[in-house]
C-alpha cells in the first residue's frame, strides 16, 4: 500500500526542489546476526548477482544516507509512464497465471504444519505531487543481517530513484515487485560482471501489489492475465501512521504470525515509514530465535498453498473503501513529518 500523505504541518523548513537530489553517502556499522542457511526452494528462486552489484556501487553508495529519507512535495518534474509498445512487451514475458493464483493473495499455507516462513514486503511508491524518499536504514539493516525482502515499487519511484531501484534489482538477496507502471534499466557498468551474471537479475517483475492495496474483479483479472500475482498480506506494521513508535510495530508482527502459515508483512520503505527501520532490530532477530526464516515473495508462494479472496483490503473485507475515489477526487490528508524525515517544498 502507499500511504496517502498530504500538506504538512506549519513550521517546516522549505527547499527549492532539485530534479533529482543528491547526496552525500555514508556507511553504517550493523552488527552481525546469524540467520538460517536457505534450502533448495530459495536457492531455485533466487535472482540477481552480487557480481553486479560489486561491479556498479562501493559500499559507501550502496550505504546511502539519511538524507535519502527526504520527501519532496510540490514542484517537481513531469514523469511519463513507459510508452504502450514496452508495457506490451513486458506482458508479453510472462504467462498468464493458474486459477489458484488469480486472487488477491495475503498469505501461504505450508506443506508442513511446523514450517515458520515469513516474508517482508516494503512498498516504495509516490503520488503524482511529489518525490517520495528512500529509507537507507531498513535496507542496510536487511544486507548486513542477509534478510530476504520483497520490494514493490512504483514506476514513478524508480524513475526518480533510479540509481536505487537499480540496486534493489541487481541485489540477490532482494525481489523487486511491480507497484503499478514500472520502467526498468540497464547500467553500463553491469557489462563488466558477464552476460550470466547480468542474465541473472529478472527483466520484468512476477508479483504485483495494487496502490493503496485496493482492487476489484477487473483489475484482479487483468494483472494475473499479465502473468503478475497479486500480493495483499497479512500483518499490517501500520508504519504510516505518525502515533506508531517501534515497539508497537514489533508487537504487531511478532502477535500476527504463526508456524504453518507464511504470514506477508507490508511496511514501507520510502520516507512514509514511521520508525520502521528502528523496529526492524526488535522483531527479526526474536523471530530467527523462534526458528522462522525470511524469504521473499516467490519463495513464499513455491513453498505452499497460496491463500486468495476475491477482493483486495487490509485486514477485513471493505476496511480500505476510503481510498478508492478518483484521482482528483482524492485530497491526501495533513500529516505532521516525522522529526527525522525532512519534508521539503
């Protein structure tokens, strides 16, 4: 889902708007923490190459900063979905999908009822209005823990992150999901690590998840005819709401999954999420304790019985009706900025 956000609270500072913002980069020391060796179903499933990855970014780039976090809201440059002919082509890849896949997909019931799988799935998205951030903190907690995740980002974020979405691509230990248009590139720098290992990072995405998590028959029908599953989840983090602090979004996800059912986890990762890399330390290392293990989402999906219904909300059927107006229908809501998310006009 991506959290509807709108004019901010009085007394904010103020920038002129750069087309693409730069900044400098930083590391950040995490320490280690021992997480299960993947089995056979991951290791099939598991896309990217490190190769890439080493060869376009030092650490340091890949570290980024907390200034990536910042959101830009009001002037910003005009961003066109891909032209008809390359959404076609992307179509085109990939076969519609079987009946027991065509619904809105929220959780995975394991071959065994002892199984402990989750996944964590962060949405990187933004409105038509503004520049969403990018939250270098839940990423690189993720890397240095090696913690499978699933990203799903919109076709705007990555135009205007494109550096960054092309990490999250090239990375092995990430899947990179569509979030609506979604405009994928090649680095030069790539060729130096091989065909294969280019080969390696998937061309189009295989799973899907609907804006503000919110769908009908149509469009259900339409994206797994596009070969696309379309993922809702389980547990919701409630990252972007302002009130909810770290330990409240550990205890969420700590009281919402259960061994035998592969739970979905959404949280954000663009600047909307409220302390949600700060939680990250106090869930995922109780949940490595308990014996689960983290995959991304389609490993989740090879693993069992995918879980379906025919409509798409967050925890019960109608809650999220709200969000479905039309665009200029649709006023995003006053939201005060997080004290460490700079909220720039």
């Amino acid at each position: 889902m991506c959290a509807p956000t709108g004019p901010d609270a009085a007394g904010e500072s103020r920038a002129e708007l750069p087309l693409l913002p730069d900044f400098e980069t930083g590391s950040a020391a995490v320490p280690a923490l021992a997480a299960p060796a993947p089995d056979s179903v991951s290791a099939a499933l598991t896309s990217g190459s490190e190769a890439v990855l080493s060869a376009c970014w030092s650490q340091q780039a890949l570290a980024g900063s907390a200034g990536d976090r910042i959101i830009y809201r009001g002037r910003h440059p005009w961003v066109p979905p891909p032209p008809a002919l390359f959404v076609q082509a992307a179509k085109e890849r990939l076969a519609p999908l079987p009946p027991e896949l065509r619904g809105s997909i929220r959780y995975v019931v394991a071959t065994s009822k002892s199984a402990r799988l989750v996944a964590l799935t962060f949405d990187l998205c933004e409105t038509g209005w503004d520049i969403a951030g990018y939250d270098a903190g839940i990423v690189n907690y993720l890397r240095a823990h090696r913690i499978p995740a699933t990203f799903f980002a919109g076709g705007k974020w990555m135009a205007t992150h494109s550096d960054k979405a092309k990490q999250l691509m090239a990375d092995p230990l990430f899947e990179v999901g569509n979030h609506t248009w979604t405009q994928l590139t090649r680095s030069p720098c790539a060729a130096a690590a091989g065909p294969a290992a280019v080969a390696a990072i998937p061309p189009v995405p295989r799973v899907f998840r609907f804006p503000y998590g919110v769908c009908g028959a149509a469009s259900l029908g339409a994206v797994a005819s596009a070969g696309l599953a379309a993922i809702q989840w389980s547990i919701v983090t409630g990252d972007p709401a302002p009130h909810q602090g770290a330990r409240s979004i550990a205890a969420a996800v700590l009281r919402g999954v259960r061994p035998g059912r592969g739970s979905i986890i959404v949280a954000h990762a663009n600047g909307r999420g409220w302390h949600t890399a700060e939680a990250l330390p106090l869930f995922v290392p109780e949940l490595l304790r308990r014996g689960y293990r983290f995959v991304t989402v389609s490993e989740l999906l090879a693993s069992g019985r995918p879980v379906s219904v025919g409509e798409c909300y967050e925890l019960r059927p109608g809650d999220n009706v709200r969000y479905n107006v039309r665009p200029r229908e649709r006023m995003p809501p006053r939201q005060p900025a997080y004290p460490r998310q700079q909220v720039f006009h």
